[in-house]
C-alpha cells in the first residue's frame, strides 16, 4: 500500500510528518492493506494565516483495486487530530464497504450491488 501526502501552502510538511501519517495509516487499515492499492492524504488549513478553532482538515482517499476510491475527511484543531479522526472514518467506511461486498449468504456482489456471477 503506497500512501501519498499532500499539504497546502499554510501548512509545513515534513518528511517526519509524512512518515508518522503514512505508518498511522498503515497500522489503522492493515485488515485491509491487501485490498487497498493507493492512499492519498490531502491536509489543509482552512482558514490560512487567520487561525480559527477546527480550522485543519484532513481528506483521505483510498484506492482499491477495481472498485471506485473511498473518501474520508475530519476538521480539527490540529493536524494529528484531523488525520486520527480521517482514519479512523476511513477505516470504519472500508469495513462496511468490504464487507457489503460479500453477503451472508456467500454470493459475492459488486460495490453497487449487482451480483457477480
């Protein structure tokens, strides 16, 4: 799994942020890192150089193989808090994503619910 980060022009990325993002991530989605091809993070200070409360944002997309991406994003005070919160909606969205992808009864069926035979 190959994660990418990307920062607007308010924020600072350093390699040191990439790699603790890109190992947080690993370890959130690894139930999935077979699956999953590509993650980008996009970061973002909302509101610039003003300052506000909840003005970082962290927008998650991961690639799965031969399905559309799944996007997750969370707004927070800091950088850590809006990435933790992100990953954390993106686990939680892959688990129920992967997990319609098979119905109880073993039939194995596409993300927009038409069965593959």
């Amino acid at each position: 799994m190959h994660v990418e980060v990307r920062t607007d022009n308010h924020i600072h990325g350093s390699e040191k942020l990439f790699e603790e993002i890109a190992g947080g991530l690993k370890e959130a989605l690894k139930h999935h890192e077979g699956q999953i091809t590509r993650v980008e993070v996009h970061l973002a200070d909302v509101n610039g150089p003003k300052g506000a409360a909840n003005d970082k944002r962290c927008l998650m997309e991961a690639r799965l193989a031969g399905h559309q991406p799944i996007v997750a994003s969370h707004q927070a005070s800091t950088i850590d808090d809006a990435v933790d919160g992100a990953s954390e909606k993106l686990a939680r969205s892959l688990e129920s994503t992967l997990g319609r992808l098979h119905d109880p009864k073993g039939q194995q069926t596409s993300i927009g619910g038409d069965q593959v035979i």
